[in-house]
C-alpha cells in the first residue's frame, strides 16, 4: 500500500544529526497508519432496522406502535427510561425538580415526588403536546393552501411518512432541549427539518452517496457516543458536494448512538483547502438545515490544528452558526488533541483517532492511501457505502 517503507527509511538515512527527530516522527507516522488493524465493530446500516416479521410480532404483543425499532446497539427511548437512573440535569432549563418546575410555570401539582430529579426530558414535558399540535396544524395549512413548491408537492403525493416519524415524542423532545424550551423557535426548528427530510427522502431512503473525503465514524468515546472524523486534506469535491456525505454520517450515527442519541465530530484541519469551502450558500444550506435535522445531536466538536488560513475560514463561515453550537467547539493543536482522545476515548478508537492523524501529516501517503485507511478504520458502511472483503465473505 502506498509508499513502500524502505522509502522512509532512506528520507531517514539522508537527513542530518539535527533533523534525525523530524525523520523519525516520519517514519513513526508512516508505521502508525500503515499498522493499524481494521475495526472490531462494523455496523451494515439497513441490518439496524427490524424485519418485517418482527414488526408484527411486536404490534401483536402489544408493545406501543412508536416504541423504536431495533438499532444495533439496543436504544431505550425516552419515555423508558427508569426513574431511579441518575442522570446529569440540563443546566440551560434552570430546573432542579418538578417542584421547582411547576411553581415557576404555575403548572398543576406533579405526578411525582417533589425533591425527585428532572430527566433531560421531563424538563419542557408540558411543551411537547403543544408543539407537536401546533406543527402537525401547520402542515395541514400547507397542503390545504397549496403553500408548498413543485418539488415538495411531488414528494408529497407519494406519502407524507415524515410526518408521523418527525413528531413523535423523543423528536419534539429534542427539538425543545436545543430551543432551551422556546416554542417561537422550536416550531420553525421542527417545521423545516420535517421539509428537509421530504426534499432529501431518496438520500435518506438509499443511505447513499459519492464520497467527497473521509469523513467516517471512526469509533466512540468513553460515553459509547459514536465518533465522526473527517480531515481537510481528504476532502476532493467543493463544500456544496460535500453535504449529502455530512447528513449521511451524521444520520449513521444517530442511529448508533445510545440514549441521549449524541455523537461527537472530531475534524482535522491540517492541509484545509480553503478554495473548496469558500462557497457561502453551501454552507448557509447546510448550517440551516443540519442544524434543524440533527438538533441537540453534537455533544462536543474537536478542531485540531487550526491554522491561519482555517482561521479566515472560520471567521467568515461562523455567523452562519448558532450560539449554542460554537460554545461545543474546541480548537485544540494535534498535542492538545491527542492528550484529550486519550483521556476521553476508548483504546481502539484513540489508535484509530491517532493513525488518522499520521496518514493525514505523512507527505508520502497518497490519496488512495488515506481512502483505504478511511475505509478500515469505519465501524459503519454509511457514509463510505463500501463493505470491507471480510465483511462480505462473511
């Protein structure tokens, strides 16, 4: 693969005593990526979904209609979470217990006890209902009016199943949490994300797309949130080709991901080609609708290596982000970067987190190299769309 060692190993011989560190952190580089093993969990995207057959064993038995169906790490919704779980409460709510909650929105007295916990989604429980009538009141304005454009109306004559699956409980929930409770922006939130899954339903019905650099799910952190990595420097088509593979990776893991449905994106910055990404509509796109669609889905954003020219980028790309997306960025140096996967990732996806690293600061690493490396270092076939040969042997 690639370059053959033996190269390396001259570049290492030529050099001089005082640049016998920088030849051997090459050679280091090189090894790493080149030795990496493929991932023990791989995940084929439509093996996540129930047969069939088991969805009528599940509607006979009795169990609710909008429980979730199977995903390949078994998902409790949120309504079945168990009281006595403990969990972190959501500070931006403001509200410690239902005691609390109640005296200040002058609700009725609480079901529960009064000293007992909120839960992330007991927070704007009273809104749910609301919002969820007041979107599903909106839509059938819409369609009634003919308020809806050639493509949306297309779409819509061949069934509207966004609908139903955009608001169920757990969706409103999580459009609520990442409004802070504000039903005047939750229901635009919720509004447009339904729209934008009816425009992208073949994008999100074939979990296919042509892959415009290496974004992945590379592995999960220490919390088993899934992991999206993707570097600058393997990016080959503009910022606007780029989108389908950002929905489709970030949809992947939505569905690998564990109670909270959180992911975290690690995004290397070394080598950024700034001409790809200077396209201000692309980006306004899909600011707008990946942040309604994947509302309250990032846990935490890693930059790594930002440099001056990233840094322009940044700064003209940032206005198109939301307050509350940017306090989850951190720009970290590659040291920074690796002391923090080491302290919050698990082993295998910190070696595969590293490897990542080297190949993409390896000047003899070819593009076909850091693809294949992208490839072996997926725990899912989405957003990639390829299956590795064990895989399909098996």
């Amino acid at each position: 693969m690639g370059n053959a060692l033996g190269d390396v190993s001259n570049y290492a011989c030529c050099t001089t005593r005082g640049d016998e560190a920088a030849a051997l952190l090459v050679k280091n580089r090189h090894h790493s990526w080149q030795d990496v093993p493929e991932t023990e969990e791989f995940q084929v995207f439509f093996d996540c979904y129930e047969t069939r057959e088991e969805m009528v064993q599940r509607t006979f038995s009795g169990e609710s209609e909008h429980r979730p169906r199977r995903w390949p790490l078994e998902r409790r919704s949120s309504g079945e979470l168990p009281r006595n779980r403990p969990l972190s409460l959501v500070p931006e709510a403001g509200f410690r217990t239902f005691a609390e909650r109640a005296s200040i929105r002058q609700l009725p007295e609480p079901t529960f006890r009064d000293d007992m916990p909120l839960l992330p989604e007991d927070v704007y429980e009273d809104l749910v209902p609301v919002l969820k009538e007041e979107v599903l009141e909106q839509w059938r304005r819409r369609m009634e009016e003919g308020d809806l454009d050639e493509q949306l109306q297309k779409q819509l004559q061949a069934g509207f199943p966004e609908l139903e699956e955009w608001t169920s409980l757990s969706t409103v929930r999580r459009m609520l949490r990442a409004s802070q409770g504000n039903l005047a922006q939750a229901t635009p939130m919720l509004m447009k994300a339904i729209e934008c899954r009816v425009r992208e339903r073949e994008l999100f019905q074939c979990m296919r797309c042509k892959a415009a650099c290496d974004m992945r799910i590379i592995g999960r952190d220490r919390q088993n949130r899934p992991t999206i990595y993707i570097s600058a420097r393997s990016q080959t088509e503009p910022l606007r080709a780029l989108i389908p593979q950002v929905f489709l990776a970030f949809e992947a893991a939505t569905r690998l991901a564990q109670e909270d449905g959180q992911a975290i994106l690690v995004a290397d910055m070394i080598q950024l080609q700034p001409h790809l990404n200077m396209d201000l509509f692309a980006f306004k796109d899909l600011a707008n609708n990946f942040g309604v669609v994947f509302a309250d889905r990032l846990n935490c954003i890693l930059i790594v290596d930002f440099s001056w020219v990233a840094q322009a980028v940044w700064s003209t790309l940032k206005p198109f982000l939301s307050e509350r997306t940017q306090r989850k960025i951190n720009f970290l140096s590659e040291a920074k970067a690796r002391s923090f996967v080491s302290e919050n990732f698990s082993a295998a996806t910190r070696d595969r987190i590293f490897s990542s690293f080297d190949i993409n600061r390896d000047e003899l690493s070819t593009q076909e190299d850091r693809f294949a490396h992208a490839l072996r270092t997926a725990i899912c076939d989405v957003p990639l769309g390829e299956l590795r040969a064990a895989d399909e042997a098996g």
